[in-house]
C-alpha cells in the first residue's frame, strides 16, 4: 500500500542527496521515478534536482498552476510510474498536496516529499503545513548548528552576514544566505534584531 512520505529539515541537510539516493535506489531495481522541483530555483541547472555534493538528475518543474496529477497521468499511462518524488516540497501549494494524495490513494504509487518545514522566520511553508498534515510518515533529516545542538530552523542572512527577518518569504539561495541553527539560537537573532 502506497503512502504519502514527507522529509523535512532545516537547510543544507542533505534533503535533495537523499532524494537523489531514493530515486537511484528504485531505477536500480528497474523501477520508473519521475522527479518534480521548484521552478523558481536558480541556483542550478533548470530542469535539474542538484545535491551540493554534486549528485544530479532530469526532473519536471512545478510552479503553483502546475496540476501534478495531469503529468503524472501522462507519465502513468506511457508507462508505469513506481515512485514520486518532490524536492522543495514546501513551495507545493494546498491543491498540489491534496493531489499527491490522490497520486497515493488512487494510483497506489508511494509519493515522496522533501523540504523545509519553516521559513526564515519561523513560519510555515504552504506546502509544508499540509504535507505536515495529510503525510502518512513524517521524517525528520537532521542537520546542526554552530553551537552543535541539532538545527530545526533557518536564518536568512544580508551581504554582511547578518540576520534578517524582513523581505518576501521565498528567495532561493544557498549557503550565502541562509544558515541552520537550533531554535535557541534562532530566537536569540531574532531578539538581537528586533523580531
């Protein structure tokens, strides 16, 4: 019986290297994967989910029009799907989750999401909120912090490497402006500037 798994983390975890793994588990057992990531996510090759060790692979792009559940259809009817899987699941919208549940429920194929949980601020992704939610199976991948304490959340930093709280929830980057800490030291920032 499929289900509906969600893995989430604070940044540079390790969620994209670990769905890369996934995928290449089923593909060497001759099972088809099909792959979806943000659009939006300039830090790469378009089209591409990338891991910072440098492990990549072919994957469809979402953006919040996006109906997955037409491409995975498609996809199906070509040939028999095996498993999906959704990296930056957290920029999933509330319709695009609700699909991956039919995706499990009526097409039986084990759908796998990874992503943050929270944004800079603390603040629940959409995306995250309603796979937290609807998941069968919730994992976290665990990552530290500076002071060695397991990080759960993200700081988004300015040029001079300060925090900051203010500005659009979503704007892909990378090491140079985020970074994970442990909740202690979230909150610390945040009444260090003012949050």
């Amino acid at each position: 019986m499929a289900k509906l798994y969600f893995y989430y983390s604070a940044m540079n975890a390790g969620k994209s290297t670990v769905l890369l793994q996934s995928s290449f588990n089923y593909q060497e057992r001759g099972m088809k994967t099909i792959l979806f990531t943000i659009s939006k996510d300039c830090r790469f090759k378009e089209g591409s989910i990338c891991s910072r060790i440098g492990l990549s692979e072919k994957a469809h792009t979402f953006t919040p029009d996006l109906k997955l559940l037409d491409i995975i259809n498609q996809e199906n009817n070509k040939e028999k799907i095996d498993c999906v899987l959704v990296d930056e699941s957290q920029f999933l919208t509330k319709f695009q989750v609700r699909e991956l549940c039919i995706v499990v429920d009526k097409l039986d194929i084990p759908v796998l999401c990874y992503g943050l949980r929270t944004d800079f601020r603390g603040n629940l992704f959409e995306g995250s909120k309603y796979l937290l939610a609807w998941a069968d199976k919730l994992t976290e991948i665990k990552t530290i912090c500076r002071c060695g304490k397991k990080a759960t959340m993200t700081i988004r930093l300015n040029s001079n490497g300060e925090p900051v709280f203010s500005g659009e929830q979503i704007l892909i980057g990378d090491n140079s402006i985020y970074t994970s800490v442990c909740r202690k030291h979230h909150i610390i920032s945040c009444e260090e500037y003012n949050f």
